[in-house]
C-alpha cells in the first residue's frame, strides 16, 4: 500500500498544497515565497528520502510566520495521514549530524502523541529571509501535527545558518529512520498496546 498523502490548507492567509511519499527517493519540488525556508524542506526530503511537493502562497504574511506555521501544519498531517496505522514501523529513530563546526541531535518517537522539546539558541535575528526563531516553531508544530515526540538539540556551533540546517537535517535523518518498516513485524504495531494513535 502506497504511504503518501496530499494536504491542501486554506486560510485568509495561505494557501498550501502538499503532498508526500514517504517511500519516496528524496526527490522535492518547494516553493514557499522564502528561499530560506525553501533550503531546509529540501533538506528534509533528502535527508529523510521522502518526496515532497509543497506550493504555498501567502496574502497576509509580513515576517513568514503564517507560511511556515501553515505549511508544518500540512506537512505533519500528511505524515500522520500517510503513516496509517503505523504496523511495521521502526517507530524510534535518532540522529546526529554535523555542519562544519555544527551539531545537532534529533530523536523522535512516532507514538502517536504530539510533544516537541526544542532545545536551539541562535545568536542573529534572521538566517536569510528566515527568522530563527520560526526555526523552533516549525519544528514544534511539525511534531504536533504530526503526532510524534519529538527531541532535537543544537549542541555546537556558530554560524545560525549552519545551526539551523543541521537541525533540519538531524530530524529529517531521524524521521527517515523512523519510518522504515521493519520485516520482522509486518503487520504489527509496534507498541505492546497493540495500536498506536493516528
């Protein structure tokens, strides 16, 4: 059965059409209005090897905000859409990734509850047309749509571009891994439960 899902969200400030495959080959297609924020979705279907197609279009959205709350919205409901009743999977998963003098960890767990810790300090305002701190709101609204724990820390580093490109990666590694099945429990879920949450 095909993991994909395709999300589009309206609102009287965006407009986003997404669609992914989780068993994709990393192939991406973004176009967001922010090159910045553009980098890092391609980011993450590289890194995680999803395909990933996202057109969004704002009409009230002077800082970014509305457009990359609106589109971790979309993209983690379609995860969670496309994940199904998640038998198989992996489930946990981390990673670490370096950029030059960067580190960042991620660890998630696709349990079926929404919760981030997001652990990222940046020195500057901005990276790029990208507020920083929009970085930490992806990330946490990102986990909660997509009904997965989520943990991710910058560990090192100095340059902000090159902190907040290692986080994206990290979580994007970690989802990757995440969402692999696993053989040897085909058909199960991986929780002593017996379900996970959708």
């Amino acid at each position: 059965m095909a993991r994909t899902a395709t999300i589009k969200r309206e609102t009287g400030e965006t407009k986003v059409s997404l669609t992914l495959d989780v068993d994709g080959t990393g192939k991406h297609e973004v176009s967001t209005g922010l090159v910045m924020f553009d980098h890092m979705l391609s980011q993450l279907a590289r890194h995680g090897i999803f395909d990933l197609r996202v057109q969004s279009k704002a009409s009230m959205d002077p800082d970014g905000h509305h457009t990359v709350e609106d589109v971790a919205i979309a993209l983690g409901q379609a995860l969670n859409e496309a994940l199904g009743e998640k038998k198989g999977l992996v489930r946990m998963a981390h990673a670490y990734v370096p950029l030059d003098e960067a580190l960042a960890l991620a660890v998630v767990d696709l349990s079926g509850r929404g919760y981030a810790v997001v652990q990222a300090e940046f020195r500057e305002q901005a990276v790029g047309d990208l507020l920083t701190d929009l970085a930490r709101h992806f990330m946490e609204t990102l986990a909660r749509e997509g009904k997965f724990n989520l943990h991710t820390h910058i560990l090192a580093g100095l340059n902000d571009h090159h902190r907040v490109e290692c986080m994206f990666k990290a979580v994007a590694r970690a989802l990757g891994a995440a969402t692999r099945l696993d053989a040897r429990i085909a058909g199960q879920s991986p929780s002593t439960k017996g379900m996970l949450e959708r």
